[in-house]
C-alpha cells in the first residue's frame, strides 16, 4: 500500500530538488517531485500521478518560502519545461548548478575533495537563446504557436519565451499572423494531415541577421510567393527565408530538403571575433555569450603555446578549433557528422586560417588512426554530446601522452565517470569550472583541465 494516492491533497515540507529542477518531499520515505517547490519551503501540494516508487504533483499553495523564491514570471513556462527554475533567483540557480557538479564528482567521480569553481553565469540570465524551434498545432480552431507540455506533444500557446531573443519572439508571431491570414494549414501529428509542422527562427547575436525556417509538411505552400512577400514586409530585418520539408510522421523537427525562399541561404554571427556561416540544419552554439564564456574558460585551461599542437575533438563546426588557431602551431578536428565539417571547411575559409585539418569520422577511430600517423598532441581538447567519450577514446588519448586535455562537458555526470578513468592512466584533474549556458533551466556545462601526472 503507497502512503499517497492520485488526487490527495496534503501538506509536506521539501527537502531537497531533484537535477530536473522539481522539488522533493517524502512521505514514510516515499518521494514526491513538485514542480515550482524549493528546498525549505513547506507546500499545499495536488497529487497528480503516482507510481511505485515516486509520485508527481503540483503546488496548491506556498505556505512557507524559501529565501530564493522569486516572482514567477509565467507558470506555462514551468508546465512546458521552457524555464523550469525561473521560480529560483539567478544567485540560487548558479549555486544549484555548482552543487550538482560537487555532488557527481563525490558519488560517481569518487573525488569528493576536488574544488569545484563557482559556476560563471550571465549578467541578463533572461532572452539569451539566438534560436528557437516553435511547434504549429490548431487549437480552438485556431492556429497556434507555442510549446509542448512537459512529456506530452500537448501545444500549450505562449507568445512571450522569455529565455530566447525577444526580436525571435516577435519574428514567431509575425510569422504566425500571417500563416493565418492566409489560411495555412497548421500540422495535425495524429493523422499526419495539414501543412505547416514548426517555424524555426535563429538571430545572428552580433550581426542582427534573421533567418526564418518554414518546416512543412508537403513542397507545396498555396499562395507561397504571397506569404513570403508578407512575412518580409511583417519583418523587415529578415536576411533569409528557408522552406524545409519533413513528410515523415516523427519527432525529429527537420527534413532532408531544404531550399531558400529569400535572401540568403545561411546567416552569419561571430564567436570570439571569428565569423560563421550558419545554415538552417547547422549546429551552433544557441546562447552565443555564454559560448564566448565557455571557450574561453577551455582556452584558459590549456595555456596554449605558439609551439602546440591541438586536437579538437567532437568539433562540430570547427568552432574551437577555430578560435584557437592563431595561437597554436597547428589543430586537427574531428566530427561524426559530415555536413559539420563542410560547414567547418567553409567556416576555415571565411576567416582565412590555414593551420587546421579537420577530418570526418568517428573519434574513437580517427584518434588511433592519427596516432599511427604520428601526430603528437601538445593538448587535447574535447567536447562530446551527452554520452561523453567512449573508453576506447580515453585509453588512445592518455597512450597519446598530451600535457594537458581540456575536458567540456554538457553532461556532468558522464564527465565525472570518465575523468575516473583519465586518473587511472595518469591525468589528474586539477581544475573544474562549471559555466551556465542555460539560465533558468536545470542544465549545467562543465570544462575540466587534465594534467599529465609526471
Ligand atoms: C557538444 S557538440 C560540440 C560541438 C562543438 N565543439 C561546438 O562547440 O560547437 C558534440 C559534437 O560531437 C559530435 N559527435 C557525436 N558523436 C561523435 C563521435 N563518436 N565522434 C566524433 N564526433 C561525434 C556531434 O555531432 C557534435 O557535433
């Protein structure tokens, strides 16, 4: 027999938050995650789901409040999981993050006296997102921008995202009224019917340019030239207007065609003084100030020397890579997927740097393979998706014997698993800075430096 049951309403005090951001109370030792609840506070709580071991529900009333509640700025922010700690002041969340990494390197790192740095956040934490990706579903009758409840694909309306630009912001509706007041069609997910699935908006943080990315369901767009001509006079910064189009009946947002319905087919921002060109499909760095942030920190790290030779693993677009070319003899970059090195390749050109080789490939193969090559690596740098390094690429690496290797991390707790292993083959960890990219959400980044044990 649970201790709580669905639709109980009962007072409980929260003790802790989970590392999604929702609070945790227990009862007879049994948890309950809570949305919009902090640690310390005591709640009127709604259950709304229970399951064999934990339950869900949502706050009634506050009856005591934390020290870091602030002003809620909009609950739907919350219900999408758009800003799930907006209800935390900026000083808290920071501090939250810097506790979440403590506690990895404690219990999964086994290296609870390493000092972890507090976590570098952003003087404005609010509309820092360069990109969003906006679902289009019919409500009411209606056409409707907006997001998806949390763990539903139920379109929730929101005009005002407050964590991305707010000139994306204004782009998504214009957009929107004029979908409307031509009739397109908005998708429909269950029958796959209807047009016009997601309106992708990116904002070249420093240059201002705007692209606008109509993902469709079919090539043909009725009126097409006329919507176009429209959006153009609703938004006259636009550079670029892009059609993508997704057939499928899936989750994945983007289709494999893509064409420019007007200006230019990419727009182009800066990082760190180096310009990039950035196609509708293109990964880039979505808070552009905080990437600025994060590399430096990276660059910090390894104390680069004019002499060095750097890898640039998991590079993406050539981003890193890139930036630190100038300073260095020379950098190799590697990246699974080949659409990223073109970009890279292109992205090399446009700022004239002649000392990278970037090549496609999987890390764990192509590290081995340089090896053999000869190639010696003064420092490593790397920066893989949330699944972190493969072992058979930390084995290679630390065989490789750089001095240093510069460890970035979206995911702390797959950075602390294997920066274990690194301390098994003779890298020590001897700094780690986490760095917020993402305000008002629970993620944290992380960059740790590795220093060769002599
Ligand atoms: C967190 S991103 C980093 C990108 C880049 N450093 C940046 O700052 O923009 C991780 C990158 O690793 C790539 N990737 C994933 N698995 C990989 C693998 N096994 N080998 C090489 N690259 C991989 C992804 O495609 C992605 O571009």
């Amino acid at each position: 027999m649970l201790p709580v049951s669905k639709n109980d309403r009962l007072v409980v005090d929260v003790i802790d938050l989970t590392h999604e951001g929702r609070g945790v109370a227990k009862v007879d030792g049994y948890p309950i995650f809570i949305e919009n609840a902090l640690p310390g506070e005591q709640v009127k709580i709604h259950v709304m789901k229970v399951g064999k071991k934990f339950a869900f529900a949502k706050v009634l009333n506050i009856l005591t409040e934390s020290d870091s509640r602030v002003a809620l700025e909009d609950e739907t922010l919350i219900r999408t999981g758009i800003a799930p700690l907006q209800h935390m002041s900026y000083e808290a969340q920071l501090d939250f993050k810097q506790k979440q990494v403590e506690n990895v390197m404690r219990k999964v790192a086994k290296m609870p006296e390493i000092e972890v740095l507090p976590t570098m956040g952003m003087e404005d934490p609010t509309h820092y997102r360069n990109k969003a990706q906006i679902p289009v579903r019919k409500i009411d009758g209606e056409l409707q921008t907006g997001f998806y409840r949390r763990n539903s694909h139920d379109l929730v309306p929101i005009e005002s995202f407050y964590i991305q630009d707010e000139v994306i912001d204004q782009a998504v509706i214009a957009v929107r009224e004029v979908l409307r007041k031509f009739n397109v069609k908005p998708y429909n997910e269950e029958d796959n019917t209807g047009l016009i699935r997601h309106i992708i908006v990116r904002h070249g943080h420093y240059t201002g340019e705007l692209m606008v990315v109509l993902v469709t369901r079919v090539g043909k767009i009725f009126q097409g030239d006329k919507v176009v001509a429209e959006i153009v006079e609703a938004l006259p910064n636009v550079t670029s207007i892009i059609q993508n189009i997704n057939g499928d009946q899936t989750n994945v947002i983007l289709g494999e065609w893509t064409r420019t319905l007007y200006g230019k087919d990419v727009i182009v921002d800066e990082l760190l003084g180096k310009r990039y060109e950035i196609s509708a499909k293109s990964f880039f760095q979505v808070n552009t100030k905080q990437a600025e942030v994060l590399y430096q920190v990276a660059i910090d790290f390894a104390d680069l020397k004019e002499t060095d030779t750097v890898i640039d693993a998991y590079c993406g677009t050539g981003t890193i890579g890139l930036t630190i070319a100038d300073k260095v003899e020379h950098v190799y970059g590697m990246e699974i997927v080949p659409e990223a090195i073109k970009d890279a390749k292109r992205n090399q050109e446009i700022n004239d740097v002649e000392n990278v080789t970037f090549q496609v490939g999987a890390a764990e193969y192509v590290l081995p393979e340089w090896q053999e090559k000869g190639i010696e690596a003064d420092v490593i740098i790397v920066d893989p998706p949330r699944k972190g390094l493969k072992e058979s690429f930390i084995e290679t690496s630390a065989a490789m014997q750089p001095e240093k290797i510069v460890y970035v991390s979206c995911n702390p707790s797959t950075f602390a698993r294997d920066v274990k292993i690194y301390a098994g083959l003779g890298y020590e960890l001897t700094k780690i800075q986490p760095v917020d990219m993402f305000p008002q959400t629970p993620h944290v980044e992380v960059v740790g430096l590795l220093t060769k044990m002599n």
